[in-house]
C-alpha cells in the first residue's frame, strides 16, 4: 500500500456511506495524533428517491434514509475510533462528532494498513500527516466502518466496495444504465468538503489550500467511489 494521503482524505471515508450527498467535515488533529471530527452530510434528491425504491422493495419502508444511530454504532467498533455519534437532522440528513483516539491506527487492518502516516516533529522540525488509499484496500477499509456500507455502494456498483477497476466514464454510463442519468449526474456534480486545523502553521499541502493552520479541500466523489487512481494528499506544518 503506497504511504503518502492526507487526513482530509480520511474523513471522507467516513462518508462513503453516504453517497451523491452534500458533506461537509470540519475537525482538528492534536500533536499527539488525536482528532476531533464535525460531520454534516445531506443525501441529493435524486439519491434519497432511490433510498426510498430500494427500502420499499426490501421491506423496509419508512426507515430513515441515513440512520445515524446505526452507522455510529457500526463506525464505533471501527480501529482508531474513540467516539462517534450521529443525530438525524432529518430522514436524509446527520450531523454529529466523531473522536479518533490515535489517527495513526485509524482503519489499520490487512490490507488497509498503513493507511495514515502521522508525525508530529522529524528531523527539520516539521509535523506530517499523509493518508492513502487505492481500489486494492477500499473493500476491506469499507468493511471496517460497516458491512452496510459495502452493501449499500456495492448496489450502486462502485469499484471501491466491488473491486472492479472501471474509469470515471465507464462508472457513470453503468450507474446511469442501471438506476438514470439523474443519479449518475449527482454522483459527478457531488464533493466532500473538508477544512482541518493543525498543530502548527502550515507549510506546504498537496492536493488542497491553506492558510495559517487550517488546511481546505474540495474532494470530488466520484474519484472516491471508482478510485481510478490512488488518492494522494498530504500537509506538512511547523
């Protein structure tokens, strides 16, 4: 598994249940590797439509498009978690806290080790923080945050719970095929927003802006969904 991604790239993770949604992640990262995480996540119409087909089909109907509870409970057993919980806003929408206890450990099993790099001071005094992942540790890194999750994105095909290595293109002509354009239109028009605080004012980051020791990144879904190639993203403060 290649070593270098950014903590940003890590919360998104945390959302990949939530997919064709609008999620916006705020948080810190501590010197000793603890962060402290403010999710929102809103499910696109056009998704929470095909929620509801696919509950009333399942016999299930009724409950609500993003279960916070549930996914909390799911994501708590999860490595490197301290404390997670979710409130429903609404029937498609939480919001809510989530404490990793030692980000280093975060989702670190099998094949999704090594998942983050943390290091608060090297040689030249500079802290770290780089996060990766690809399509070969995707599956089991979803598996770690909740079966569910791997059932939900392996409905709608996604190469990260499949293992099926697609284009961009290719994913969404197949989404569109399957479930309408409209749904595969809101996957590629749907982003991960993530503004992250460091221990120290940052020097240089890959894959994202900054100012001072808040770092900003805008991360399409779908490069997450198909990971067509490994995210790569990375800050460095001092």
């Amino acid at each position: 598994m290649m070593k270098n991604i950014f903590l940003a790239v890590v919360t998104a993770a945390l959302l990949l249940a939530f997919p064709s949604c609008a999620s916006r992640i705020n948080g810190s990262l501590a010197e000793g590797g603890q962060a402290d995480l403010g999710i929102n996540a809103e499910l696109k119409p056009g998704m929470s439509a095909l929620i509801t087909r696919l509950a009333a089909l399942s016999g299930t109907p009724g409950a609500p498009l993003l279960d916070g509870s549930s996914l909390a409970a799911s994501m708590a057993k999860a490595p490197g978690i301290a404390s997670v919980s979710f409130t429903n806003k609404t029937p498609s929408s939480i919001e809510g806290p989530v404490k990793i206890s030692q980000i280093n450990d975060f989702l670190s099993s099998g094949k999704a080790s090594g998942l983050i790099s943390f290091e608060q001071k090297n040689a030249a005094g500079e802290g770290y923080c780089a996060v990766n992942f690809n399509l070969a540790s995707g599956p089991q890194m979803l598996g770690l945050i909740s079966p569910e999750i791997t059932m939900y994105l392996s409905a709608l095909m996604a190469p990260i719970a499949t293992g099926e290595a697609l284009t961009r293109p290719e994913y969404l002509n197949l989404v569109a095929s399957v479930y309408g354009k409209a749904i595969a239109d809101e996957i590629s028009s749907s982003s991960i927003r993530a503004s992250v605080n460091f221990p120290g004012a940052i020097q240089r980051v890959k894959g994202g802006n900054f100012s001072g020791k808040r770092a900003d990144f805008d991360i399409p879904l779908l490069d997450i969904l198909v990971l067509e190639t490994p995210l790569s993203y990375e800050v460095v403060w001092k």
